[in-house]
C-alpha cells in the first residue's frame, strides 16, 4: 500500500491500515526508542506510547511526498523518548565521568568496524542518559546544538560538552573493547 494512501486510510480510523502501518515502521521507531531508552523493555513502552500518539495526532498528518509520513512518525518517536526521558527525570548532565581527559583519540572509521554492531550498540546504551541523549540527537538525528538546547531546555555550550564528553567515553570503551579482543 502506498504511504499517502496508508496515511488517509489511518486518518479514517480503519484498523487494518494501522496494523499495516505498525508492521511496516514498527522496527524502525523501535530502535528509535531502543537509542534514547538505553533498554528493551523501556523502549517497548516507548513505542507503545509512539503509536498511541502517532494514531490520536493521524488527522494533524499532512502529507508532503514520499518519505513524509515515516520522518513524521520517527519525529513523534524521538519526542516521545524524550519527553518520557524528561518525566522520569533521567536528563541530567553530569560534569564528570569517570574522569574523562580534556582531549581524546577518536577511534578510526577501521577500528570502529572491528566492534560488532551489536556491541557498539550496548556501548552506546550504556552511556549516562543525558550523554546518550545529545549524542543521537547530534550524531544520529543530526540536529544543529542550538536546536539540541532548545528540545532539552540547556544551554548550546552543555550540548556541546555533553557531547564532547560522550564521544570520549564512547572511544575509551571502544579503545579498551579492541585492546582486550
């Protein structure tokens, strides 16, 4: 079925169209939710509350070409993480990690290969939740940090450092992964 055509039918409420459209994009908001919820369970809950909103908001939808519908839907996810994130009070943006240096070395794009998806994907999750949040919305989502700072109500310069801070984490946990493999 056709994206446009799959959006009007939800708008009218038929439920098959929504079941198609929880199959089609259900595992894309689901690892959406998997990168802001750090686990399964949450981001299962996470995607829940995804398609409640994406199905009460289908009538403010408005289509605008191929493609429109699934970045609609993936914004929803992303603002759902968030603001669940926000709820539970999880944003927080520690000044020290584990005493990160002022500098780093960042992997090389050949060592980054060497992790298996799966256990950069764990790295990634394991950061603190304020670390892991800047870093998807700057590395994955690619946001600008002043439209960073605006979602999470800081400053540009805590996104940036957060940010810096994250990443030095992330290539110290990939730097000891490689050495002990």
């Amino acid at each position: 079925m056709e994206e446009r055509i799959l959006a009007e039918r939800c708008k009218t409420g038929d439920n098959e169209a929504r079941r198609e459209l929880y199959i089609r994009y259900g595992g894309r908001l689901m690892g959406i939710c998997m990168r802001y919820a750090g686990d399964r369970a949450s981001a299962e809950d996470l995607l829940h509350d995804c398609f409640l909103k994406i199905f009460g908001a289908m009538d403010r939808f408005t289509w605008r070409g191929e493609g429109s519908l699934r970045a609609w839907m993936e914004r929803i996810a992303v603002n759902v993480s968030l603001e669940a994130l926000r709820h539970k009070r999880r944003l927080h943006y520690p000044v020290t990690v584990d005493r990160l240096p002022e500098r780093y070395e960042e992997p090389t794009t050949e060592e980054v290969a060497q992790v298996p998806y799966d256990v950069l994907q764990r790295m990634i999750a394991g950061l603190p939740d304020g670390y892991r949040t800047i870093f998807n919305l700057f590395c994955i989502e690619e946001l600008p940090h002043k439209e960073i700072a605006g979602l999470l109500g800081i400053s540009e310069k805590t996104s940036s450092s957060q940010l810096f801070r994250a990443k030095a984490l992330l290539a110290r946990r990939i730097k000891e992964y490689l050495k002990n493999e």
